[in-house]
C-alpha cells in the first residue's frame, strides 16, 4: 500500500467536488455492471439450452460450471492486480508507463491460463470423489475439456478489462461482453445439437462453445486497443518484451492476496451449498433460488467497486489524499443507493420474485423466507465489496486478505452451521451465517479503508 502524502496549506492537486466525484465514478461504473449482468446471462443461456437437451445436460453443465467458475476466480483475482497498478500510474501523468505494466501483465495472464487449462482438464477425477451421479462423469468431462480451451482466453480479457478501465475507458468491456452474449446462444446450440455439419456433442458442445466465444471476444478487445486512438498515449504496444520477473513479481504481489480474498468469497458460499444439500432436495431448490437473485443483483455493487478501485487509484496516483478519501466514499454511497433498491425489491416482492423460478409450492415459500435474509445482507455484501476495491486502488491486499478470511471462515461459516445444524433453524440458519460472515468483513474492510486514507498532518 502506497502512503498517502502529507496534507499541508500548500497548492496540491486539483480537486473535484464530491458531487463530481460521485459522478465520475458512476459514469465509469456502468458499463462494468452492464458487463457483470452479461456475463450472468451467458451462464443462463449454457444452463437453458442444456434443460432443453436433457436433464443429463443440464446436470452435467451444472457440476461443470461450479469446477469452471473456480478456475474463473483464480484468473478473476490475480488479473485484478492489472487496475489499481494502471490507475496509479494514470493519475500521476506517467502514461507510458502504462504500456509497460499492461505487457507484463499479458506474460502472466497467458502463463495464468494455460495453469487454468491444465487444472481444469485434470479436475475429472475430482467429479468421482464429491459422488457425482456416475451417469453424468462423461458429459461433465466433455463439457470439462471443451470449456478449458478458454481458459487463457478468459485471463488475458480480464488483464485487457483491468487496463482499460485503469485508464478511465470501460465502455468497450460492455460491448464485447454483449457481442459475447450474442454470440453464444447460435454457436452452442449448434454444437450442442449437432447443427451444420457438426457431430452432436452435447454438453462438451455447450463447453466447446463457451471458449470459442471467450476467445473471439478476447480476440476483438485486442484488435480494439491497437485500432482505437484513445489507447495510443499509453503505448500498449509499443515495442516487444520479454518477461520480467521483477515486474511480474509486483503484479503477483498485489494479485495473489486478491485472488485469496475472491475465493475466500467464493468457497463460502459453495460450501454453503454444499451444506444445504445434506437439508433435502426442497431446501436446495429454494436455496439455489435465492442465490441466484442475490447473486445477480451483487453484479452491480461489484461494477461500483471495479470503478472504485480505478477511482482511488487515480487519486493515490495525481498526490491527491483527500481524493482518495472521496473516491472510496463515492462508492460506498452509490453502493448503499442500489443495495436499498436490491433489497427493497427483495423484501417487499419476495413471494413474486421465487415464483418466477418455481412452481412448487413449498420451493417458493422456502425461497420467499431467504430472499428476506438476502435482503438484510445486501448492505453488508455491497459495503464489503466496495470497501475492498477502494483497498485495491490503495494496493492494500494483504490485510483485506486476512480479514475476509477470518470474517468468512472464523464468524460466518460457524455461525451459519450452528444456527442451521445445531438449533435447527435450517436453511435460514446458513444464511444468518452468511449476514455474520458479510457483515464482520463490511465493519472491518471499511474501517481499514478509512485508516488506511487518512491524510497524514504536515
């Protein structure tokens, strides 16, 4: 974590009001949401066209998707080091520079992805050993060894996404996530279905598909930058380099505990639903329901802190303390604006909203009582995830590390399985878990933040 400069009566940066600030941030937030939502609706079109094919389809994607996402965190984290290095230098007019962090960057995103690819073809074992349904072991594998293929793919867009929202551009990062929404419906069902020429390749065809349109998505950024006159004063490709370790090395010093912390996030809740399968098929219906709605509405909290990080980059970057302080404020009350539409929506409509994914009867109403919790901690979710962008942008992971750890794993998982296993509360007791868990790590990410960019005293 860069120390913020000493406050004093002399000329300093030039300083925005916090209205503009506001502003700033939204307007650099949107398009990221939008990008986030897309994202979510190309796993709601694998999971309809495989119901559509067979409930063998279905499944098989389903398992795959949960060992696919793992590998998506771990490349979501690392690459996660690429804006707050990029903003910084931003902020302080040091432009070419740019281009020399985004290469090495590159280096490591491949190096990242080909480690993904390998662990996701090797993962096949692992469906044997959690007791997966043995009719389901060959489709998993396909789907398994066809997604795989872009795994480089998806860790290089996420380096290109990071540098260009470090730079204060993120409309193009929704375009070609649109472009990839757009495109994978036709390219899976013709794989799928054995469309065209094409064997029929079931849910290896939905996995096939999925890295296809990662790498044409990735493919179109590239082309995008070098074409693109907004990127040329950062000379992205200026000149061919090597690896450099050292430079490397930094990235994986920031991007490392970030990884951590996405997964610490993760892991919780998989491990949640791993828990509430031992409660009976209704109970992980309607658990599967709620986190599906909290889930989506987290893109847009998560869109805010993208921007937020960027935001607090640039400020740490220009000497500007007390922008720091202001950009990490901004998120967090455009955070607690959408969470409270979130959450109203949740609490007021929660029969209405579970009713759009079932028609059972006891799956809706099961759901309904989650959606109540789901309401109550999408304030403590959006602190948490604001808070920690607005730590990234400062470079402080280690800590923010630590602290979801501990908030997730130390308070929110025990406290869940007391209250569901322990005083038989259920389904309702693993959330409550889940509030303690979000909100423990909300109190004390937020309060790091506000230390961590306190101006010093002259």
């Amino acid at each position: 974590m860069l120390p913020l400069p000493a406050t004093s009566g002399a000329a300093g940066p030039v300083r925005l009001t916090f209205g503009r600030e506001l502003r700033e941030t939204f307007v650099l937030a949107l398009p990221l949401i939008l990008s986030q939502l897309m994202a979510v609706g190309m796993n709601a079109i694998d999971a309809m066209l495989a119901g559509h094919h067979s409930a063998v389809t279905l499944g098989s994607v389903a398992v795959g998707a949960g060992i696919w996402s793992i590998a998506i965190v771990v490349a979501i984290g690392v690459t996660m080091a690429v804006p707050p290095s990029v903003s910084q230098l931003h902020g302080a007019g040091r432009l070419p520079e740019v281009g020399t962090v985004f290469r090495q960057a590159l280096w490591l995103a491949l190096a990242l992805g080909l480690l993904c690819w390998a662990g996701v073809r090797a993962s096949a074992p692992l469906v044997r050993l959690i007791g997966v349904d043995p009719q389901l072991y060959t489709e998993v594998d396909g789907f398994l060894r066809g997604v795989s293929w872009g795994a480089p793919a998806i860790a290089v867009f996420f380096t290109i996404r990071g540098a260009s929202a470090g730079v204060g551009i993120t409309r193009p990062t929704m375009y070609f996530s649109l472009m990839s929404l757009l495109l994978l419906g036709p390219i899976a069902y013709v794989l799928l279905h054995g469309k065209l020429g094409f064997p029929e390749m079931g849910a290896g065809g939905i996995g096939l598909a999925t890295a296809i349109v990662l790498w044409l998505e990735t493919f179109a950024f590239l082309i995008y930058l070098v074409a693109h006159r907004g990127y040329a004063p950062y000379a992205l490709f200026a000149k061919f380099e090597w690896p450099n370790l050292r430079a490397i090395g930094e990235l994986l010093r920031i991007g490392v505990p970030m990884g951590v912390t996405v997964f610490m996030e993760a892991s919780l809740f998989i491990a949640t639903t791993l828990a509430m399968g031992t409660l009976g098929t209704d109970t992980v219906a309607s658990h599967q329901v709620a986190l599906n709605v909290a889930s989506l509405f987290f893109m847009i909290p998560l869109g805010i802190a993208m921007a937020t990080t960027v935001r607090v980059g640039n400020a740490v970057g220009r000497g500007d303390a007390a922008g720091v302080r202001s950009a990490g404020i901004a998120g967090f009350v455009l955070a607690l604006a959408t969470q409270t539409l979130s959450g109203g929506a949740m609490a007021l409509l929660p029969t209405t909203i579970a009713g759009w994914y079932s028609n059972d009867a006891t799956v809706i109403s099961l759901a309904a009582q989650l959606l109540l919790l789901a309401a109550i901690f999408q304030f403590s979710d959006g602190i948490q995830v604001v808070a920690n962008g607005a730590l990234r942008g400062l470079k402080d992971t280690t800590m923010p590390m630590i602290i979801t750890t501990l908030a997730y794993w130390a308070i929110g998982m025990p406290v869940g399985y007391w209250l569901a296993f322990k005083q038989g509360l259920s389904a309702r007791g693993m959330w409550m878990g889940l509030i303690a868990g979000l909100t423990a790590a909300a109190v004390l990410l937020t309060l790091r933040f506000l230390r961590a960019s306190k101006p010093r005293a002259a």
